[in-house]
C-alpha cells in the first residue's frame, strides 16, 4: 500500500484484553442504521494533504535495547520483579504499553535500571518477515494523532507480540517523532491482517508524512498451547446507510477447552482498502457479541471479524 497521507480521525475504543484465532469470512449487509450519540467518541475528521517523497534511508533505527525479559506461562509483575530482584513498580514503569494485569506468554519485558547499575544491552530480535504497509495517520479535533499500520502474515505460522515504529518525517525527509506501534489483539493467525496502533496527544509541529518499520512478531510452534481454537459462528457486519457506522453480530465457539478470555475485533475498510476504524470487544464470561464500530471519517466499503481465546 502506497503511504496514506490524509489526516482524519480515529475511534480507538478498547473493549477489554483477550487472544485470537482467525475468522471466517461474514456477510455485510446496508441496514440504516441512525448514527446519533453512539458516534460521539469519533470526532470530525479534518483532513489534510499530505506531499509523497522519497525519504531516503536516514530514518533507520537503532538496534540495541535495554535487557528484557521473555514472560512464560503464569508470571506476572509481582513474581518478575521478586525473583529478579528489582522494583514492581519501576518494572511496570520500564513497560508502560503493558497492562499488568494482562501479561502473555512470550511478552517481551524491558528491565529497569537496579540499583544504579545499567542493565546490559542485547541485539534486538529480528521479526518474522510479515507483510507491513506504511501508515495510515488521523488526527483530531482535539489535537491527538493516531496512526494505524496494516500488518499481513503471509507466513504458514501463527505469529504474536507484534509492534512497529511509525516515524513522522518532515518535508526533507528527516525523522522529527518516533512512535510505537502496537497490536489491539496478541494473535495474528496465519493469513489474516489486523492494525497496529499508534498515538501521541502531542505530535510535532512540521511533519508531513509517516513510515513504518516491524520492530517484533514472534513465530508460534503448533503445539502452542496457550490459545485456544476459536471461530465465529453466524457473523454477521451490518453497515449503516451512510458508511460511518456497523453493528457486529455473532457468537464465538471455543474447542479444546474453557475460555476464559476471548476478543472480537472489527477491521473497518474503505474501498481502496485502507483501515478507518476498529474496535475490540472482550467477553466478559459471554460467547455472543453485539456492538458497533465506527468510522474513522471515511465511508465504510467492508469489515472483517477475526476472534482469540485464551484459557
């Protein structure tokens, strides 16, 4: 996908934590649908163009990081930092995109200075190669920017733990803001494609386009354990006559086990196949879903389902 440089807004309107396993495809129907307080949380867009031009090589990243972590099945922040010897609180700080309460398998945490001491500094993972479009960025009333990176996998693996870097350039092509990336699900099942989301309530003055770089994707071995099999039944994507709007509907069937936590996440299009919405919903003990997602600006074309559930 070529770089999207119309600035809009965006709903990101989180429905809880969960895990995934791909869908099959739903039908979308055009029921109007009255678009009225529901819409409040997307503001109106205001877009603006944005020049194309060649950016160079100058906004490589580095590769070191700070010493981490890899979370296995059961640890939590409590349990790292005790057997590490460091901080709770200072290793909750060293990860801010992570909610403690939510940690899976494989997460990778960056440890906290201790004692005074630098943590020493290791190559950064190469991700599995996925298929990374350059970003699509909106921006709202209020000021905020938000950028959404479409992510294919390609691969015959399942693949997790997905960011990127979304660098904002200016007219000559130099790096001015670095962004992170990251996914709304954990799972990204083999051939299927979600966003990875981006956001500052304060982006700089002067840039005027966005790149992209995938920082993590780890592989999963097939006998990974800790998601559950999951697939929608009678799905279904209603879009309002006016495209701004879709109400989701469904139930979710889990085989191998008791889930415990399970996602919906809708991926609104627009009919160039850009990203102009989504939401996630989170079970909350339920296995049927309703709710609705909403344009980001841009009239809705299509949507898609897909589902995760963990024990």
């Amino acid at each position: 996908m070529s770089p999207h440089t119309q600035q809009k807004i965006i709903p990101f309107i989180l429905v809880g934590v969960a895990l995934v396993a791909c869908s099959p495809s739903v039908s979308v129907s055009t029921p109007a649908i009255p678009v009225t307080a529901a819409v409040i949380p997307y503001r109106t867009p205001t877009p603006a163009q944005i020049p194309s031009s060649d950016f160079g090589s100058e906004a490589n990243l580095p590769t070191p990081t700070p010493a981490t972590y890899v979370v296995a099945e059961g640890d939590t922040f409590f349990d790292i930092a005790a057997r590490l010897g460091i901080s709770q609180d200072a290793l909750i700080a060293a990860n801010p995109g992570i909610a403690p309460r939510l940690l899976t398998p494989g997460t990778i945490l960056v440890l906290p200075q201790s004692g005074g001491t630098a943590a020493p500094v290791i190559p950064t993972p190469t991700p599995v190669a996925l298929v990374v479009a350059e970003p699509d960025c909106y921006s709202t009333a209020a000021g905020e920017l938000w950028c959404l990176v479409s992510v294919e996998n390609t691969l015959s693996v399942n693949v997790e733990n997905l960011t990127a870097a979304v660098r904002l350039l200016a007219a000559d092509g130099k790096v001015i803001a670095t962004l992170e990336a990251t996914a709304p699900i954990n799972l990204l099942a083999r051939g299927e494609s979600m966003p990875l989301v981006a956001y500052t309530s304060d982006p700089p003055e002067g840039w005027v386009a966005a790149r992209s770089q995938l920082l993590t994707a780890f592989a999963l071995d097939d006998d990974t354990n800790y998601y559950l099999p999951a697939s929608l039944q009678a799905a279904s994507i209603d879009l309002s006559a006016n495209g701004l709007a879709a109400t989701v509907q469904g139930s979710v069937e889990v085989q191998g086990g008791e889930a415990q936590t399970i996602w919906v996440l809708a991926v609104a299009y627009d009919e160039s196949g850009n990203i102009v919405g989504f939401r996630r919903w989170e079970s909350e003990g339920k296995t049927e879903f309703d709710f609705t997602v909403y344009s980001l600006g841009p009239e809705m074309a299509d949507a898609k389902l897909l589902v995760e559930a963990r024990p």
